[in-house]
C-alpha cells in the first residue's frame, strides 16, 4: 500500500478551516472596498490570495485539499491574512504540514502567581525563572542566598550578565570556565531561536563590550556538550557543593523557564549547605514579575 497523500487525510477539515476563516474577515478590515454584490460573507477565495501573494489557483487548490506543496513562507503570510491567532496559526500549519510552526522567540514574559508559590514551597531547593534572554524574572529565598540575585539593579540581572561579569559569580561557580562554556552554549540555542529580537541582540552587545572571555568565545562558534545536569558551585560559608539541576518549561510559547537545584544527596557538604540554608534569614522577597 502507497504511502498516504500529503493531504488525504485532512482536506476536509483544511477545506472547512479556511473557508470559515475567510468568511469571517470583511473587506474592510483589509482595507477593501465592501462593494454591493457579494453573495458570501467575508473575503472571496481571489482576495486572499492576493493579499497572500500567490496566485488564485493556488490559493484555490489549497483550500480544496489538493496535493500540492506549500512553505512555511506561505502559511505564515495566509496566517496573517486570515488574522489568525496563535492557537489557529497552530492549526493551520498541522492541516497543511501536518507539523507544528516553528514558533517566533519571545523574551518578554510574566511569571504566574502559581510558580511563585511554588518556589516558595522549596525552602532549601535554589529556584528561579528566566525568559528566553535569560533574564532572571523571580526566584526563591534559596536561590537568592546562593546567587545573590536581589542585590543586582533590575536592568542586569540577567544569568549570563552575571556569569561573566560579577566576580562573585565567578567565584560561585568552580570550575568557572567549563561551566561559562557549557552554560554559554545553551544560551547560544536559545538566541538562534531570537536573533530578530533587540533585547537579546543588544545583551549579546553588551557583553562583548563587558568581557574579553565572553567576546572570544561567542566568535568561535563553538558547541560544547550538555553539563548532564551537575552544577560545582563554592559557597563562601559552606565550601564545594555539587548540585543537581533541572530545568522545567513553565510556559512553551513565552519560553518561560523554571531551574531547579538540589544539592546532592548523600553527602556531608549538602547537609552543611540544607543547614546553612535554614539558619539565612528570612528573604526580603522576590518580584512579581
């Protein structure tokens, strides 16, 4: 048996699908004229491919389920034809594609009230939340004493800011320099995912403005391999502790990240670390972002 047709299986919803989103759209929202003999509601088949840029049988087979082929290009301009939101967009692209769109980067976002309260259910586990341009938006009192992060001015307190520019973060984190390579590279899959994006752009700026070490090592293009999940930090009053850590996806589409530290079990200095935990004071608190 030959394998399925690229659209033997979803002509019909992909059909219904554009033509109830076309017909929704009047003709003066795209800046055309509303005219007096329309016998359909909406746009005809004709005005959208031209404000799509293609041609109308093309626009016509699509919307017929045939088996032609179409570019994500193409999509994501029928998409903002069609003013679709992100949900429909989604939709969209797994009718045509049978995949999901790549999704554009994002590193503005907000912090649910939710994860908050969750950080602060972890008393001796260092949590904190970063956005796509790995700005540090919140963060537990464990990881406040750890990473210090309520002490830095809003505007840089960014993870990778710090890693490279804060001579206590380089102390904290022992090795600093196999760490700062295998941290900077995650960093790097994130930024290919926003290169269009001014914030992060500019962070890259800064920081080769701000350290030599940053500068030579985002010019060599080189990728180093995970960290498999072991952080080696020196804390001044504890000394070497090894740590697990993980990140969680709080939010996919806004890339909003939680990261997660536990320190080692089983050992001496992470019972000094829990310790040494329990007898900080009391945080002054963390922001809402």
């Amino acid at each position: 048996m030959s394998a399925p047709r690229t659209l033997e299986r979803t002509r019909a919803e992909l059909a219904e699908f554009l033509r109830s989103r076309r017909e929704r759209i009047s003709p003066e929202e795209v800046g055309l004229p509303a005219g007096s003999r329309r016998r359909t509601p909406g746009l005809r088949r004709e005005e959208v491919a031209a404000l799509a840029g293609v041609g109308l049988s093309w626009y016509t087979w699509l919307e017929q389920g045939r088996d032609i082929s179409v570019s994500a290009t193409f999509l994501d301009n029928l998409s903002r034809t069609l003013k679709l939101d992100a949900t429909e967009r989604r939709h969209l692209f797994l009718l045509a594609h049978q995949r999901l769109p790549p999704e554009p980067g994002r590193t503005w976002c907000v912090v649910p009230p939710l994860i908050h309260r969750l950080m602060g259910d972890l008393p001796t586990r260092p949590a904190y939340v970063l956005n796509l341009r790995w700005d540090v938006l919140a963060w537990n009192g464990a990881a406040d004493r750890v990473f210090g992060f309520a002490a830095q001015p809003m505007e840089r307190r960014n993870l990778l800011w710090l890693l490279f520019t804060s001579p206590a973060m380089r102390e904290l984190f022992e090795p600093w320099e196999e760490q700062a390579l295998q941290i900077l590279s995650s960093f790097r899959r994130d930024f290919v995912r926003a290169t269009q994006d001014p914030d992060i752009t500019a962070l890259v700026k800064d920081l080769e403005k701000a350290s030599p070490d940053f500068k030579a090592w985002w010019r060599q293009q080189d990728i180093h391999g995970p960290c498999q999940g072991v952080r080696h930090l020196h804390i001044g009053d504890v000394g070497p502790v090894d740590f697990e850590h993980t990140t969680l996806t709080i939010d996919e589409d806004r890339h909003l990240r939680l990261v997660y530290y536990a320190a080692k079990e089983g050992r001496p200095q992470s019972r000094v670390f829990e310790q040494w935990l329990q007898q900080a004071p009391e945080p002054a608190g963390v922001p809402a972002a």
